[in-house]
C-alpha cells in the first residue's frame, strides 16, 4: 500500500541540504530550516497535498517531509471523492496518503465531511428527496471515520457552513440545511463524535480577515453559531479558519480578528489556521515586487493569530505555487501566494512562515 518512499532520516537531511542551497541561489537569508516541531506552544505546521502530486514529484515530497508535521488531503477525503456511488468507496489515494504519514510520522488532519461542494450525484438526489434519511450521512460517517479513527486527529465536519446573505441566522442554505433544516450542524458533529470518540471536532469557514461588511458579517455569524452549539453542550473542539488572504481586499482587520478570536477562544474552542495562501492583487509587478506583498501580508496575519494562544497550527493551502488552486487571470501565469515558487524554491513567504515560528520556540 506504502509508496517506495524514503524513511524520514535520509530525506530529512538531503532536503535540509537542498533547501539551504536554494535559499542561498535566491539570496535569502536562509540560515536555517523551518522547525519541523513548533515545539514552544504546541504549534505545528501543516500543508495541503494530493497524494498523486506528492508520489511523483520528489521535490515537493523533499519539501513536505523538511517542513510541515501534518497533511490536509486537498482533494481525496472528500465525499464525492470517497463515496463516488452509494456502494462504492474509493479509499486508495487516502490510504496511501496515510500510508506515507504514518512513514514518516506526520499528522493527518481529515477535510472534509459535510461540504455542498463535494456532494456525489447519488448523495445530492437522495438530499432532495421530500423525506431524506438522514442515514446518507449516518452511513457515510461511519464508513469513513470509522476506517481512519486513529489515523486522523482532527476533522473539518462541517465546511463552510456561513453565508449571511442567505438567511437570517447567517447559516448557509446548503443541501444539508434544506434537507434536515440547522439542526444537521449538531447531529453531524454528534454522529462524528460517536464513529470517532478521539477525533477533534472543527467547523471550517472563510473570510474572517477583513475590514468589509461581509468578512465582519461572517465573523459575527460564526459567532453565533458557536455560542449556540457550545450552549447546547454539543461536541465540538474548535475553529478552522481557511485564511485565503487577499491583497485586494485591503488591510487586514487585525483587531478585529483578534477580538473574533478571543472570542472563540473563551467558547472553550481551538483555533487552526487551515488553508493559509495569498491571492495576488497585480501579477504584472516585478516578481520580487510581487513576493515581497505576498510575504507582508503573511507576515501581518501570522503577527495578529500566533499571539493567540488558542491557534494551534498553521496549514498551507499547497506549498508550491505549482499545485495552488489561485489561478490568476493570465494563463501563462501563475498566483505566488504560497511558501515556495513553482520551481519548488522558497520565496520571501517561506522566510516569513520559518522565522514567525521560529521566534515562538525562541
Ligand atoms: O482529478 C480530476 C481530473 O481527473 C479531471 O480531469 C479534472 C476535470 O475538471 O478534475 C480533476 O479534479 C479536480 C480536483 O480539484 C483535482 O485537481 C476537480 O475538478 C476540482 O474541482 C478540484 O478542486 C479542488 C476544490 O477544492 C474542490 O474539491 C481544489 O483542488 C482544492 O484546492 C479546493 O479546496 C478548497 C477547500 O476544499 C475548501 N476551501 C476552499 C478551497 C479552495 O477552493
């Protein structure tokens, strides 16, 4: 099942090496690996793969195994992915995804349960029927918490499940809320906390960051809904917060995501920071010029969510600009919002993420 993959020992230190020769070719001051254990308050560092980039692209495997202490299937945890008709499973990618964590002892963070962006055909039909069976999302619960309960630590149950501009209580109206109504929310994480007892527990959401409107509107919301479900003492054990950072939607509103994230935090609730890049304003400045944004934007937002100490790791949404999903407008180009350029070289962002956890362990 294990990919032929090196042990850890040996890829630790030939990416260590390759990583301070990049560096150096880039003229950065590159004087040091990230830390592979944020050991200082239990913070680690994750990324965002799919299992076939990683099996056939060493560099980013070097990349993953010299940085990060947990992975986010990107794509193949998904339901519509996992359960792609009612009584057939595809497991193989996670599996195998698991398979090389367990190798080379990473964590495993599972994205994502409940999301209407990865409903299988089968699985919306049955949804939209007058009366749904909630054993839809009973059975496929089981299935999949059940197969990887001790193998994934933490779970996005519910993703994205705000959208203020849909109802009053700021729930999305997604396919779940119009089949069994805003109760799917506690009866998802009960159904999870029953398949998997040890599992922590996250609602995922996006724009938090923000100074607009929307972003304070969504804040808020969220709010709420925490409030609600901590109140009714349904199983829950924190936040993830996507933080796709966006160079055109202005400052950050650092206090305020600071106060949103006390906030939480006195609910008792973890936060993580689960999908972290940057989408770029203008890709028609000088590269360095454009780099240096990306990492000025990081650096603002990791200053404002690792002082919390309720954050407890920090996960890229990809670690090379080859695999991100921004795709800016241009097809010859590509968005650099992620720690290292498409040629697997580390840009001013990789500095940014290494030296802010760096001077946590300090
Ligand atoms: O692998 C198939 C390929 O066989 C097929 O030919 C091709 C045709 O479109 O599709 C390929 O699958 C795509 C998959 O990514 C792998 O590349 C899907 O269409 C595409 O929808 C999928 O996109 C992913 C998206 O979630 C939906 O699952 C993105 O990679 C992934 O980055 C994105 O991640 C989301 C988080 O889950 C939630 N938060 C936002 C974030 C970004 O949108």
């Amino acid at each position: 099942m294990s990919l032929a993959i090196g042990r850890r020992p040996f890829l630790f230190g030939m990416a260590t090496a390759v990583l301070l020769v990049r560096g150096a070719a880039e003229g950065f001051a590159a004087s040091g690996p990230m830390p592979r254990r944020m050991s200082a308050p239990g913070r680690f560092l994750g990324t965002s793969l799919r299992f076939d980039q990683l099996a056939k692209d060493s560099a980013l495997r070097d990349a993953v195994l010299q940085d990060c202490d947990m992975v986010t299937p990107e794509v193949d945890l998904k339901w519509a992915a996992i359960q792609p008709a009612r009584n057939r499973f595809n497991y193989r990618p996670v599996d195998e995804l698991i398979a090389f964590s367990t190798d080379n002892r990473l964590r495993v963070h599972g994205h994502t349960l409940l999301w209407e962006q990865s409903i299988p055909d089968w699985a919306r039909a049955d949804l939209a029927q007058d009366e749904p069976d909630w054993d839809v999302v009973g059975g496929y619960f089981r299935a999949v918490l059940g197969r990887y309960s001790g193998a994934v630590d933490t779970w996005d149950v519910i993703n994205e499940p705000i959208e203020t501009s849909h109802r009053a209580d700021g729930l999305r109206a997604n396919s779940f809320l119009r089949a069994f109504g805003p109760d799917y929310i506690p009866r998802a994480l009960r159904e999870a906390r029953a398949a998997a007892p040890r599992a922590r527990l996250l609602l995922n959401e996006y724009s938090f960051e923000y100074g607009n409107p929307v972003d304070e509107a969504r804040r808020n919301a969220m709010l709420r809904l925490l409030g609600k479900l901590r109140a009714a003492d349904i199983p829950l054990d924190g936040l993830g917060m996507q933080a796709h950072l966006d160079l055109a939607k202005g400052p950050l509103a650092t206090r305020a995501l600071r106060r949103f994230m006390q906030n939480v935090a006195d609910l008792g609730l973890d936060l993580y920071v689960t999908e972290l890049d940057v989408r770029e304003r203008n890709i028609t400045l000088p590269v360095a010029k454009r780099d240096q944004l990306v990492a000025d934007e990081t650096k603002r937002y990791l200053a404002a969510v690792l002082d919390q100490p309720a954050v407890k790791g920090i996960t890229t949404w990809g670690l090379s600009d080859r695999y991100s999903w921004l795709i800016p407008p241009r097809a010859d180009a590509v968005n650099r919002g992620l720690p290292y350029n498409s040629d697997l070289q580390p840009k001013p962002m990789y500095f940014v993420l290494r030296d802010a956890l760096a001077n946590l362990q300090a």
